[in-house]
C-alpha cells in the first residue's frame, strides 16, 4: 500500500486535510504512515497534511491554519497583508480567538494569537475560500480598527499607516466608523481621521 495513492473519494479537495479527516475517510495509522514516506503525503504540521501534488498558492499558510483552528479568525497584521493595507510583511500569522476558548495546537506553524470576544470576534469578518478551505478574515475596516485596538502590541505607526493606505484605497468610511465603535476606538480613532479627511 506504500505505493499507492488515496482513493480519489478520500483525498482532501483542498489538498490539505487533518489526521482526523483522513482517519474518517479510511487513511489511518500504518496506511499514513506508508503515504508519508512514499511521498504522497507531506506533514505539514502535527496533525495537518497536504498532498504532495496539491497546488499552493500565496495564501496556503492561511488555509494551513484555518484547518487547525477553524474557530480562529485572522486578523491584524495577516488580514492587512491580505488586503494590500500598508507595507507589513509579518513573520506570524496574527488569529484572533475567543477569550475563554482553548488554545488552538499549531505545532509547526508560526502563529500569533490575540483574544476578542462579544461582538469585536463576532462581527466585521468574511470568508473567503483559500485552496477550498474556508478561511476567515478580518474586513479591511475590522482590520484597521483593530490595529487602534491592539497599537500596543502591534505599534501605533503600523495603525496610522493602516489608516492612511485604507483611505488611499477610497475603501467605505462608514464601514470604519461602525467598526471603530465595534472595537471601541472611536475616541482613539477620531483625531487621526479628521486629521486625514
């Protein structure tokens, strides 16, 4: 079996699967084992594995962490890189959890994690599909007020600039005010957008 390759019906569409779904599709133990030294397979993280052939695109980390932490939401850093807001390239990818959720295990993968709940997890984020995985992100007005939110960690200069690439963009002012009050920053928020009107 070493050779061969998984059943088209029990191959992950995506290309990426976690070693729960392969185990639900019959690809388990001995069986994933053989797969991984054959080549077929690839680990990509504990747990997280991608067909060998699978196509990648610029955005695979994303999807990688969207099926290990489907409940997690990227955001701030990430979800600006995403939306071509600034110049940042970060190293981590920053998700966004709920305060009393467990940590997610993402062995093997760079990622930040930041805690929101009530509306600022709730609200401001769509999905978009990633290699067939479903990936939530952070809206580019989310974005830029959660940087407001989170300028302690991530430095005012990285919101400002934000701001003024958001405004460059000609993206909804509405949309940002609504977020701003969504993550409570539309004190914090307010000189620098008159300041850019």
């Amino acid at each position: 079996m070493a050779g061969t390759r998984i059943p088209t019906d029990s191959r992950p569409r995506s290309g990426l699967a976690r070693a729960r779904d392969l185990a639900a599709r019959g690809v388990r133990g001995a069986r994933l084992t053989n797969q991984v030294r054959s080549g077929i397979l690839v680990r990509r993280a504990r747990g997280l594995y991608m067909d060998a052939d699978a196509d990648v695109t610029e955005h695979h980390s994303l999807a990688e962490v969207a099926r290990l932490a489907p409940n997690g939401i990227v955001c701030l850093l990430t979800a600006l890189r995403f939306h071509g807001l600034g110049t940042q390239l970060p190293s981590e990818i920053w998700i966004a959890i709920h305060v009393k959720a467990w940590r997610p295990r993402l062995t093997g993968l760079p990622v930040r994690i930041v805690h929101m709940s009530g509306p600022a997890l709730t609200k401001g984020f769509d999905v978009h599909d990633v290699e067939h995985v479903a990936v939530r992100i952070t809206s580019a007005a989310k974005t830029v007020a959660d940087c407001f939110k989170f300028r302690n960690k991530i430095g005012l200069d990285v919101a400002l600039e934000a701001l003024r690439e958001y405004r460059r963009q000609r993206l909804s002012l509405d949309d940002l005010h609504e977020m701003a009050r969504v993550c409570r920053v539309e004190r914090v928020m307010r000189p620098y957008l008159e300041a850019i009107l």
